[in-house]
C-alpha cells in the first residue's frame, strides 16, 4: 500500500485525486491532506480519509478546523506548519498547490517523497533547474500531471527502440483556445470575468481558465516540455484543437505521427501519475460506437500576443520568467476582483517585460526576491490604471 500526501487538496485537482483514490483503497492509503483555507471542504476529507497529518496554512482558521479533527490528528499551521508538512516521507506526494506557492514546499518534499505528482507549472517555469537538479541528488521521481505534458511523458513512456530522442522531430501541444477563442481582438476590450471563465471542454480553477484564454499557460508548457524532456525550443509547437481530447503528437524522423488520446478529464492524467509504471481503469474512454471526429488548425501568435512574449522571456535563461509569472497572478487576481479590463493583464505584461533588469537565478532566494519585486512592480502599475 502506497502512502499519500495531496497538498492543495480542496482544489479541482486535488479533489480529483482523492476521487481516483478512494476508488482504490487497497493500494492507497492519504496519509496527510493540506489545503489554504478552505476549513469545510478540508474537514469533510479528514472526516473520510482519516489522515494522520493535516496542514491549513490560513493560521487564522486554525481554530475552526481544530474542531472538526480527531484527537489523534496532527495539525500543522501557517507558513512554518507547511515547510513541517512538507518534510513528512511518503511514496507518493500529490502537488497541486497553484502559483509560486508551490515552489518552497516542492523543493522541501523532494528530499522526503519517493515519486511527486506534480500538478504545478509555476514551479518548472521558475526555477526548473532548482528542481530538477534536487530530485536528481534524492533520485525522486518527479511525473507531470498537467494534461499535455503528461500525454508527452506517456508518448515517451513507450516501449519502443524507436522513442529515442534522436528520432523525434517535432513535439505537438495541443490548445483548446480558451473560452474567448471565437472573440475578436476589439471585443476583448469589453469581456467580463464570467465570459472568460466558461471554458468549453475542461473545468479548472481561475486561474488556469483566464491562462488559458491568453494562452499564457500553452507558453508554460512549452517551457515545461523543453525542461522535463530537453527538447529544444524550436522543436515544439502549438496547435489549435478546440475539442481537447488529443493532448499531445510527437512527430519521428520519418514524418509519422504518434497521438495521445483520452477525454478533457484530470482524472486520467492523475491516475497515470498515480499508478505509473502500471495502468488503472478509468470510467471515461473514448466511444467509438458513435461518430466523432477532431480538428486541427495553426497557432497565430498574433491572436496570443502574451503566448509569444512569455516564449521570448524562456529562451532569456534569466529572471524574466519569475516576473512574467509574478505578473500573471497578480494581473489575474485584479481582473477576477473585476479591477481591471482583460486587455489590462496585456498591458502588465508589456510594462513588466519593459521594465525589468535582467538577472540571473542561482538559488531559491533570487526566485522570491523577483517575485516579491514584480508583485509591487505589477501592482503600482495596475493601480494607476484601474
């Protein structure tokens, strides 16, 4: 039996993977649950799991979760609680902690899991090498669990003397386009909060929607491919496909097109992370006793201006992708609190990359340094325009 650790538990994703293991008790078993805030959904999964550990790192809510713990129930709080939290050993850590957040528990788990599911790209797109380079000292196996880089992972997995890296050409992802892929650029000036959130095949928290309407998150994904598997900027492309059930295509040498194919559900790349080498029986397949069929077309980077500035900052290597991300929530966050237009969290991004001094990252410490400073930059600029 596999012990668990989900941090992020109460969102989307980490709410998925507890549906996919409580399917499966025999095999798995959560051994601590963490979350922000969310006190109630939070206590109903303790209620069912049993968990031994308990992280909220909202410590002002620590007293309305005390109450709905057994007293054999660990709690860890605040900040610290969660570094504590983090340094607990399991076999199998689930990350879907969103943003930059993720970053400091991430790199502390590393030296305490045996495999991390990750579903955070924040991470990889700010400091990759801190990651990757950790994990290869503690030989922890880091899956993706984001939908096209795990489609890629799987497309890798392959057992085929032909999946040598030298004999790919070119590596697809696939974008839905987003909620706003049909509005034309003048429209975009008057899109509410609600309209850019109905997302038409997957469900998401909000922020990954608003990044999807940008296609900001199709540009961390490019940077998450060329980190997890070291293909070259120039060998992966994007390509529109707005029913979303191809996830990724690895092109080989001779022209020929490998696919991965699965419905728009976060559950499937969850139960390959989950039960990786081995496969596991999910409720959703594709039918093929019915007609269906899918499409493609080009990118235009012109449609996703953001898309191709965010690729211009990865292939810098500096601290460009720390302030871009750093941008991004904080730009976000003013238009979800409806503070700001949609095309303001393009003009942030235009400001931000203007005005940042270039700077190498070497340690954890320079990825918060820059974040801290594009969140106040980000900020002073959106308050004079809202």
């Amino acid at each position: 039996m596999k012990k668990v650790m989900i941090f992020g538990s109460t969102g989307s994703v980490g709410r998925s993977a507890l549906d996919v293991i409580e399917k499966d008790p025999a095999n798995f078993k959560v051994i601590g649950l963490c979350a922000n805030q969310d006190v109630k959904t939070l206590g109903l999964q303790v209620k069912k799991f049993k968990p031994d550990f308990v992280c909220l790192k909202d410590d002002k809510k620590v007293g309305q979760l005390k109450a709905l713990l057994p007293k054999k129930t660990k709690l860890f709080k605040g900040e610290t609680g969660l570094d504590e939290f983090a340094s607990i050993s399991s076999d199998i850590s689930l990350m879907a902690i969103s943003g930059i957040d993720c970053l400091r528990p991430l790199l502390i788990n590393i030296a305490s899991a045996k495999r991390i599911a990750l579903a955070n790209k924040e991470s990889i797109v700010t400091a990759a090498d801190l990651v990757f380079k950790k994990a290869k000292r503690f030989k922890t196996e880091i899956i993706p669990v984001d939908s096209e880089i795990n489609a890629l992972f799987q497309l890798m997995s392959v057992k085929n003397s032909s999946r040598s890296s030298e004999n790919f050409r070119k590596i697809y992802l696939t974008a839905s386009g987003g909620a706003l892929a049909s509005h034309s650029k003048k429209s975009l000036d008057k899109i509410s909060v609600d309209q850019v959130l109905k997302h038409p095949t997957w469900k998401m928290g909000p922020r990954i929607t608003v990044d999807s309407a940008t296609l900001v998150n199709k540009a961390f994904e490019v940077i998450e491919t060329h980190a997890f598997f070291g293909f070259p900027y120039e060998a992966i492309d994007i390509v529109i496909h707005k029913e979303s059930i191809v996830h990724a295509l690895v092109e080989f040498s001779d022209n020929s097109l490998f696919a991965c194919i699965y419905p728009p559900d976060m559950k499937m790349p969850i139960t390959h992370s989950l039960y990786y080498p081995g496969r596991f029986q999910t409720s959703k397949n594709s039918n093929f006793k019915s007609s269906f069929s899918y499409s493609f077309s080009p990118i235009s980077y012109k449609k996703y201006p953001l898309l191709e500035l965010v690729l211009t900052a990865a292939k810098r290597k500096d601290n460009s992708l720390v302030i871009l991300n750093a941008c991004d929530e904080v730009a976000i966050d003013y238009f979800l609190n409806k503070k700001i237009k949609f095309t303001d969290i393009h003009k942030a991004f235009r400001y931000i990359f203007k005005k940042y001094p270039p700077n190498k990252i070497k340690t954890i410490n320079d990825v918060f340094y820059w974040d801290n400073w594009a969140r106040a930059k980000t900020k002073s600029y959106l308050e004079k325009i809202s």
